[in-house]
C-alpha cells in the first residue's frame, strides 16, 4: 500500500470555499510545495513524488486548487490571484 494513502489530509475553510491539503511536516527540513495543473486531478497526481520525498524526510505541502480533487468548486471567476 502506497504511504500516500496513509498521509493526513486536513480541509481548510478560505473565503471562497474550502480546500484539501496534506501537510507532512519535518522540521527543519527542506520544504516542497506540490502545485497541480489544469484537468480535474487533485493532489494525487503527486502520489508518487510525495512518497519518494517523505520517505527521505522532506517537509512536504500539496493542497487541491479550488474546482479540482476534494475541493469546492465555487461559482466565480478563476485566476491566479484565487487559486
């Protein structure tokens, strides 16, 4: 079984809906943000990497864009500035 299925994931309420993040923390270790792309795939798609990183004790941080994976898709228009 793939440790990312193991991660903890955690919502988090923010002014236009609520959002999914993992967050595993070291530290002072070396932090990676995961940031995904367009398509409907979440933090998922990082499965791979984020197990590859966690098993060397990175800090790690991945969350769903609003619209994709386990977040809220709200009724606005998208840009960079509110992803």
């Amino acid at each position: 079984m793939s440790s990312f299925i193991k991660l903890r994931f955690q919502g988090l309420n923010l002014s236009k809906g609520s959002t999914r993040i993992l967050r595993h923390k070291e530290d002072g270790k070396t932090r990676v943000l995961f940031l995904h792309g367009g398509g409907t795939a979440g933090s998922e798609i990082w499965q791979s990497n984020i197990d590859f990183l966690k098993s060397r004790q990175y800090d790690i941080l991945a969350y769903d864009q609003y619209g994709k994976g386990f977040s809220d898709k709200p009724r606005m228009r998208y840009s960079l500035n509110n992803l």
